[in-house]
C-alpha cells in the first residue's frame, strides 16, 4: 500500500468542525486511505468522520465521479490450480494481495507456480524501494498487520496489539516465528527496527513511521514492545501495523557502518534479502526471473514449493505465454484484463477467467479555487455534462460500474459511505439552462461568457466558493 502526498480540502460545514481535519490520500492498489494525526483511535468515530467528509465533497459537487471500474478481470491456468483467492480491490494474482500465492494447491505433480510481470525488483533492498520490491517485499519480510480477502485487517507478525491510551499501544510479537536463516524474531528485532527507520529512514518508512515518538519492551518473554506515538494516531491499524515490516537485527545491525553508506540506507546493497515471510528470496536473474521458495515452517505456510515471477514486458506476450501454459497467472497490479483481451482466451479448455470486485475509479476534479470553477453554479451545469453510461458502455467495454454517488470510497469498500444522492444525469440541455439561470451566455461562435462584473449573484458565489451552508478553507497539498 505505497504512500502518496496527502491533500486537504477544507470545507467545513455549519457545527461539523472535525471533517476539516480529514486528511485524504490514495494509493496505486486502489485502497483509499484516510490520515489522521492527532485523533484518539475510535473506529466508529472514524467511519463516521469518514462518511461525512464523503458527504461534504459530494453535496459541494468537489469531483464528478464517472465511472467506478473496470472490474479486476484475470485469467489463469485452471488445469493446474485449485483454490485462488479473490482479493477485493486486487483480484486473484496481485502481490499486494498474496492469498492465492498462499492457498492455491496444485492439481497435477507439478508445486512450481509461475508468474507472469511487466517488471521485477528495482531494487533488493526493501528501505530504498518504493514498487515491485515492496510488494514482493512483504512476501519475503513478514508485516505486522495485513488484510484478507475482504479487505479486513488481520493479526500477522503481530499476534495482537492493545490501545493503552490514545498515544501508546502494545504489540504482542506472534511467538516462534524464524528469520530464512534460522534466526528467531524476537521482540528485540521489532524493536531494531523501528529504532532503525526512526534514525536513518526518509523514504516509505518514514512516511509510515513519521508520527513515531519511541518504543519500549514492556515483556520481552511475552513478545511485547510498546509503541509511543507523538500524538494520537487514527491510523495506528490500517497503516503504521499493515506497513512496517521486521528487520533481523542481527544482519542489519552494523550494516550502515560496515557498508559505508553514511546516513542513507536507500544505498545499502543487500544482495539476498532475509526476512521471516512465507517466501525466502532464491535464485534472481535481474530483469528476468525470481525464485521464491516456501518457507513450510510459516505460521501462513504455502501450500507450493516454488514461486517464480518471470519478466514479460508485453500484455501479448503474457497473454501468449499463459495459452502456451509458460505461465500460470499474470501478477495484477497493473495487468488487469479487458473484456476485448479475454476473448482471445475462452477458447483455451486449461484457462479460466476470474471476475473479482473493484474498488478503482474514474474521476474529474476540478481546480476549485479558479474561475470558472469556483462557482458553484457552474460546477453544477459541469456535472450535468458527462456521459457516464457511455464510458462504462463503451470505453470500459461493459467491464465498468456506474457509480451510484460522487464519492471516491467507491461501493464495496469499508468506508464507503451508502447514504449519498445519485450523480447528476447527462443532460446538456439542463446544463445550458443552469448556466443561463446562473448569468452566463454564449457568444456568437459558441464560446461560453461569464456574467457581467455587475451580476452581484455571480460575484457573491465566486467569493464563497462553496455551496451555501458551507466555508471555504482553502485548498493546500501537505507534505
């Protein structure tokens, strides 16, 4: 889950003070996410804040929403697998999402799974990256937190954590955990390395460790570190846990000094990644293969021998390579399928075609505090001006959604918010009457005229910029 910059818009409607403080980020997996620094953990609180930003944006007409979609579709070699995961939001074949790779069981002799991708590591080392080798990364060193198929978060290096107060939560170490190299993980490990990150780290993991404080083995036997945060952390479960990973101190340790690197550990090399994940790092041909062995001693053991993701840099190659059964899945991530491709592999008897639940979008935002967007009328006519069925219909080729409400959360994810009106219909003639309703005109080759410095209407609405009812607090990217 890849950190973005975060934006807020500031919006604030009459006695709902706390949505001005959302702070909302998206990532590349299409799970949105939202930041809250400086509020007390209250899950219901937070779905609720949540909803009603939602709610904000919608009624204020921030975003046209026009499509929600495509769908996730994949294909894979059926003859050969059983058991594959539908992960909402990924699908079956994405390593940000990794249960398939963990329960698929094989149908024949054969316990060598094989993956097809557009790329492999940029790097090996998990603190410089910030694409491939995060992800595959996460399969390699255990995080402490992950999500299920539903999108749910789980227990995962961390047996369980506990909120002490609204700045210090304790995570419980799951026991008997081992690093690829026989190494136990131990509390002292965990505790490595979020010293490790807070001293060195600017890059993911400072982003997911920037409202850090300190740590604290409260009982080491037990596998207990307690995390003290700077202030409280809304986010302490649905990104600090799903994020950070843990380092062997044992190998990492000395290795800034011993390699030279001086204070940026983004330079570090480290050939052969050891972590305590489901699969240990094997043999690796740079831009062309990796081999991932299971590790059958996991707590989440797989149920395959080998896991290998070869390089095909086309959609026709993978496409190819999976008809002539070279490949058993293509990685997901960005490789969705169209319907059109999907034709080319329903007459293949050992591929089977995969549907999962979507959580993409498609949207238009406009630069609000420039005319003509800041005014709300014309925001209005705008939304009136897309033709969403033909998108979905057409563009998406039937694989998209309409969405049912201008919002990013689209349907289906936990924080959607259920409550919200339908997106205007497409209409250009209720869009030429808003804008004429509003003072604009047209002028003789068509172009659209502002109304007229006098039109004490139209200068009133450009000042607020909202809809009436609510403030205009700016619009300002975060660090």
């Amino acid at each position: 889950m890849e950190d973005r910059p975060v934006y807020r818009y500031s919006v604030v409607p009459g006695g709902v003070r706390d949505a001005r403080e959302l702070k909302w980020a998206a990532d590349h997996d299409s799970v949105v996410r939202a930041h809250y620094a400086g509020f007390d953990y209250d899950h219901a609180r937070v779905v609720k804040l949540v909803q009603e930003a939602q709610r904000i944006l919608a009624d204020d007409l921030y975003i046209a929403q026009l499509g929600w979609g495509p769908a996730v579709i994949e294909a894979y070699n059926s003859a050969a697998w059983d058991g594959v995961v539908k992960s909402r939001g990924f699908g079956i074949g994405s390593f940000n999402a990794f249960h398939t790779f963990i329960r698929a069981k094989p149908k024949t002799a054969r316990r060598k799974m094989i993956v097809g991708s557009h790329a492999l590591l940029e790097t090996t080392n998990i603190v410089a990256t910030g694409n491939n080798m995060r992800t595959i990364g996460s399969m390699i060193y255990d995080r402490l937190a992950y999500i299920d198929a539903d999108l749910k978060i789980i227990p995962w290096a961390a047996e369980s954590w506990t909120r002490i107060d609204p700045r210090n939560w304790d995570i419980k170490l799951r026991p008997g955990m081992k690093f690829h190299d026989g190494h136990p993980v131990t509390v002292e490990d965990l505790k490595f390395t979020f010293d490790f990150m807070l001293k060195w780290e600017r890059g993911n993991f400072w982003t997911t460790n920037q409202f850090l404080e300190s740590t604290t083995i409260k009982d080491a036997s037990n596998g207990i570190l307690r995390a003290t945060f700077k202030e409280p952390y809304g986010q302490f479960e649905s990104y600090f846990l799903q994020l950070n990973v843990i380092l062997p101190k044992h190998i990492w340790q000395n290795i800034m000094a011993e390699q030279g690197v001086g204070d940026d550990p983004r330079r570090l090399r480290i050939d052969r990644p050891i972590g305590s994940g489901p699969f240990k790092f094997g043999r690796y041909r740079k831009d062309a293969e990796l081999q991932l062995i299971a590790d059958k001693d996991h707590f989440s053991k797989p149920s395959i021998d080998e896991l290998w993701v070869v390089v095909t840099p086309t959609m026709d190659g993978l496409l190819g390579r999976l008809q002539s059964q070279d490949i058993d899945f293509i990685e997901s991530s960005d490789t969705h399928l169209t319907p059109s491709q999907v034709k080319q592999l329903e007459t293949f008897k050992h591929i089977s075609v995969v549907r999962t639940p979507d959580l993409n979008w498609l949207h238009a935002v406009p630069r609000i505090s420039n005319l003509p967007w800041r005014d709300y009328e014309f925001r209005r006519a705008w939304q009136q001006s897309f033709d969403r069925d033909f998108l979905v219909k057409v563009a998406w080729e039937g694989a998209g959604r309409l969405p049912t409400a201008n919002t990013f959360l689209v349907e289906g994810s936990p924080w959607h918010n259920p409550n919200l009106p339908q997106p205007a219909a497409f209409d250009l003639a209720k869009a030429r009457e808003i804008l004429k309703a509003a003072g604009y005109s047209w002028a003789g080759d068509g172009r659209l005229v502002y109304p007229p410095p006098g039109d004490g209407a139209f200068r009133s609405r450009v000042q607020d910029v909202c809809k009436k009812g609510y403030k205009w607090g700016g619009l300002k990217m975060l660090g």
